[in-house]
C-alpha cells in the first residue's frame, strides 16, 4: 500500500490519474498531466511528471509533439519505444474521433473548407491536396485525397481532381491542399495550378468553386483574394 502511494503522490500532491479517480473533471488537467498520463511511468531520478515536462519543451508542446516521429520521441531521454508508440496512438485516437464526423454539410464558405479538412491536414509535414466534390445545393458528395507531395509542393494533375467528381456525379468541386510551413500567401506554382484546374473545370463541366489553402492557424481563399 505504501508503494502504491509513493506512485500517486508526488511532492504532496496527486498525480494526474489519482486526481481523476478523486472526481477532477480530466479536461482540468494540464498539457504536461495529460502527457504523463499516456506516458504512464518515469525513470530512476526523473518521475513521470518531469520527464513529460521535458518532452513538451523539447518538441514545442503537444502540437509539435504530434508532428513528431516515433524515432524522434525515442530519442528523448526515458522514452523506449513503446512508450513512443503509445504518445503516437493517443494522437492517431483524437484524430479518428474528429474526423469520423458524417461529412453532411454543406460547404458554403472558405471557414466551412477550413474547419472540415484542418483535423486531416493538421500538423502534416508535407503537403496533400484534396477535392471537395458537391452537389447542386454544395453539400459534400466525397471529400477525396488526390495527391501527397514534398514538404514545398504537391504535384496535382487534372485526370486526378476530376475523376472521382465524374464518378460522383458531381456539380462543383472545390480543391484545397496545405502549407506545412504556415505561409499563407499563395506560390506561383499554386496560382498555376489553380488556373489550369479551372480550364480543366470548363472543359468537363465541373467548375471548380474555390481553391483554399489551410496552415494550422488559418486559411487562404483564392476566391477571396481575386484569383478566381
């Protein structure tokens, strides 16, 4: 029993799972305690508690954790494997439970863009360009990946971006892709590759509504800035 409370207490307060089971809401718990509790147990001369500290400090907080690696968690300090692979799969499980949401809305704006495709594209390390295919009242019909490119740039080919809107039997489309470095303003090569999906658009019948570009903080609508 002694032991068990040597595991629960840490310099006369409760550890984080020992404050759920007392009734503490988890959502009142800090990043650094919520870190701990995946992590599950610390190393001889540095406690769970610390050892997550140092991990949130050294990857930039959990966004920056997330982005991680499993070989680059390893690498710190009382983090095996498992323990990394652990980190990894309380993300992936967040992840899934966000994007699971039925994909029924309709898609009336650049924020509604933003706010569908960011637990996709958040925290990419490269870049990955999708399509929305919509109906003829722009409720989403598929929210399809077409292509993943480098950490600058993802190659995108019209047969790409219109086939499945063709199968789909869509009205519209409106194609976004991400910036992993946070750079709203658009490239040159995104201005050309948005022009030539528009003639592309023109030809099949399918014309392409938007073009957004989405950062972890924000977006960017070529419909807005007057690129379309």
């Amino acid at each position: 029993m002694d032991e068990f409370k040597t595991h629960i207490h840490r310099a006369g307060f409760l550890l984080p799972v020992q404050k759920c089971l007392s009734g503490d809401d988890i959502r009142s718990l800090s990043d650094q305690e919520i870190l701990a509790v995946v992590v599950g147990t610390g190393t001889r001369g540095r406690d769970v508690i610390d050892l997550s500290l140092a991990m949130l400090k050294d990857f930039g907080g959990l966004a920056g954790l997330a982005a991680a690696g499993i070989r680059e968690i390893v690498r710190s300090r009382g983090i095996g494997p498992a323990k990394a692979v652990r980190i990894h799969s309380a993300f992936e499980m967040g992840r899934r439970i966000v994007t699971a949401r039925p994909d029924t809305r309709n898609i009336d704006s650049p924020g509604a863009v933003r706010d569908l495709l960011l637990p996709y594209m958040a925290c990419l390390q490269r870049e990955e360009f999708r399509v929305l295919i919509l109906n003829n009242k722009n409720g989403l019909l598929k929210n399809a990946s077409v292509s993943v490119g480098t950490v600058s740039e993802a190659i995108v080919h019209p047969r790409e971006v219109f086939r499945d809107a063709i199968r789909e039997g869509g009205v519209a489309v409106i194609i976004a892709h991400n910036h992993p470095t946070g750079e709203l303003s658009p490239s040159r090569e995104d201005i050309n590759t948005t022009q030539r999906l528009v003639e592309a658009g023109k030809i099949v019948g399918i014309p392409v509504l938007d073009h957004v570009i989405i950062t972890n903080v924000s977006y960017f609508s070529f419909k807005e800035g007057g690129y379309l």
